[in-house]
C-alpha cells in the first residue's frame, strides 16, 4: 500500500504506478487513516479498470473547464463565459463530470433565476450544457451527460426609445456619455464595439469606419457608413487620445453601463430600458424611415436576417406600395 505521509501536509498521500502510464500522487484530504487507505483501495481498482477493462477514467469539471477555455480563446464571449464559469465553480467545481447530474442542473437553474431573468439563466445553462456534449461527443471523457432544459424564450423584446425620449436621456447624461449614446443611436453598434473603437478604424475624410471581424460577435467584419451626426461625434474626439475615440479624462472609456448612466435613465423617466436597446432604438428608426430588411442587416452586421425581421413591422409603407399594384388588376374585376 503506497500511502505516505508529506511535511508540507496533514493528510495522507497516495502514490500508485499502474502498469501502462505514468504514476499517481495525489492527497486524500483527509488525516484519517482508515479514509485514506479506503480511498486508496477504490483508486486503485479504478486504474485497473482504466487499464484492463477500458473503463474511462474519471474527468472532473474543472478539467473540463480548463480545456473548453483553452479550445474556445477566440470565442467573441470568452471572457463572458469566464466570469459565467466563476460563478458555476460554487455548484460544480469540485464535482467529478459524472456527478454533474439533473439534480445538479435544476439546482443551478433555481439559484440563478433568484438573481436575473430568465434568458440569463438560459446563457449559464446553455454554457453548461456546450461543455458536458463536448466532453461527451468530442472529448469522449464521458459516455452521457444530464439532459439540460432551458426556459422558453421568445425574441420579442424590441425595446425602443422614441425621439423625445432620446432627446430627454441625451439631456440628462454627462458629456462624454452622451457622446458616446449619440453614437450609438446614430451607427448601431453594439456597446463592446463603440467603446473599443479606435482612430486607426475610422476615415474621416471618406466619412466610414469598420470593426474588424475579431472584435464582431458573428466574427465577421462591419462596414460602417458615417452619417452627419456619428461624424460630428467622432471630430469632437479628435486630440483627446492618440489611440482610442471615446475617452473620460484622458483615459479610454471601459465601461457604459455605470451608476450615471442608470441615474440618468432615470432622471429622464425612462424605465425598462437596457444599453443594448440603443442597437434596437437605432434599427427601429431605421426600419420607421424605410431602410429595406437586406440594407439593414448589412448595417447592423447580423449574419442572417432572422434577426432583422422582428423590426419588419415597423415599416408598413413598403408593403403598401407591393399591395397597390394589384389594383388595376383588381379594377377589371369589378
């Protein structure tokens, strides 16, 4: 029996050199010796099992993570999907990914949906459910993972502002916030791709900037056409950083959503309104004055346009035109 004891430590150690493969040292945690030399008993049958009857050996969840992390760098949401899986690491981190059961699934659905709405939930579930079929269909680590539900959702929220709304945020904001919502409602960009654009994306002279594929959530990059008012935006940034557009006291702006931004919100009376419905105030402007579903898509990057269609309704005038065409068909009927 290989179990030892180390200076560095209270618990027993393991020591195992199974007959193919390199050898096992791990601690026990625990002082006891009869749980030790228990935990050892099982660890070695199960490398037995490994090496004699095929069994897969056991993988945990953090192993899980470490690698999904590793093949999934350049995912647009990496570092969402880190601070996602910081908060998982309470219900799962020191599972095994055989533990990780239904039990397990509902438990971290109940206690997220304390905390946010349930499309957010679906994201943590969503993240979950990616990792455990990788591990089971691409890893092979596992032969079945739970069966992960998410809450039904539908892509109805088109929450918008209308111009005197606007008008009365805009009032309420601190400069260099507002400059930064103004062109937001002017370009559509999402929140991550405003603030990080720099001067090396943008060509006053020809009126255009861009974002490049990397930094665009479908990785496919954006052209992005300057009207009147992103373009007198951008020439009051002009000389305050060498680098990046929009700045607050000489350093690059990180963040938007902040405690200003939410007390002006509400200053302007304006509730249930997040930063991300600027995209949708802004497509739903362009879609009132008549820009076509296939312009629209190519403005606001989407890569299909599923997405665009849920602003369809709000340009009848188009419709109306295609509708008239019958009538002098119509006229020699009656």
């Amino acid at each position: 029996m290989s179990l030892f004891k180390r200076k560095d430590s209270p618990h027993w150690w393991i020591k195992l050199t199974p007959r193919s493969g390199p050898s096992v040292q791990r601690s026990t945690g625990t002082a006891d010796k009869l749980k030790a030399r228990e935990y050892h008993d099982k660890l070695k049958a199960s490398l037995w099992d490994q090496e004699r009857l095929g069994v897969k050996p056991e993988r945990s969840w953090r192993e899980a993570v470490v690698r999904w992390l590793e093949e999934t760098s350049e995912k647009a949401t990496h570092k969402e999907d880190k601070k996602k899986l910081v908060w998982l690491h309470g219900f799962l981190g020191e599972l095994n990914l055989d533990q990780v059961t239904r039990d397990v699934i509902d438990q971290i659905r109940s206690a997220k949906l304390k905390e946010v709405s349930k499309g957010t939930v679906n994201r943590y579930l969503a993240l979950v459910r990616a990792i455990l079929l990788r591990a089971r269909d691409e890893w092979e680590w596992v032969d079945k993972v739970p069966k992960v539900r998410l809450f039904k959702e539908t892509n109805s929220r088109e929450r918008s502002l209308t111009i005197e709304q606007a008008k009365a945020l805009l009032e309420q904001l601190p400069e260099h916030q507002r400059e930064v919502v103004l062109f937001a409602l002017a370009t559509g960009l999402r929140q991550r791709n405003v603030l990080g654009l720099e001067w090396q994306q943008v060509n006053l002279a020809q009126r255009h900037a861009w974002i490049h594929g990397w930094q665009s959530k479908n990785r496919r990059p954006i052209s992005v056409p300057l009207n009147e008012v992103a373009l007198a935006v951008l020439k009051r940034q002009e000389g305050k950083h060498s680098t990046r557009v929009f700045t607050f006291r000489g350093r690059p702006l990180n963040s938007a959503n902040t405690k200003a931004w939410q007390a002006a919100r509400r200053r302007a009376g304006i509730q249930d309104f997040r930063w991300h419905d600027l995209r949708h105030t802004w497509a739903t402007w362009q879609r009132q004055a008549g820009t076509p579903t296939h312009e629209l898509q190519r403005l606001g990057g989407w890569r299909t346009g599923a997405m665009v269609e849920r602003y369809a309704h709000l340009a009848p005038d188009h419709l109306a035109i295609a509708a008239s065409r019958l009538d002098s068909v119509l006229a020699a009927t009656i």
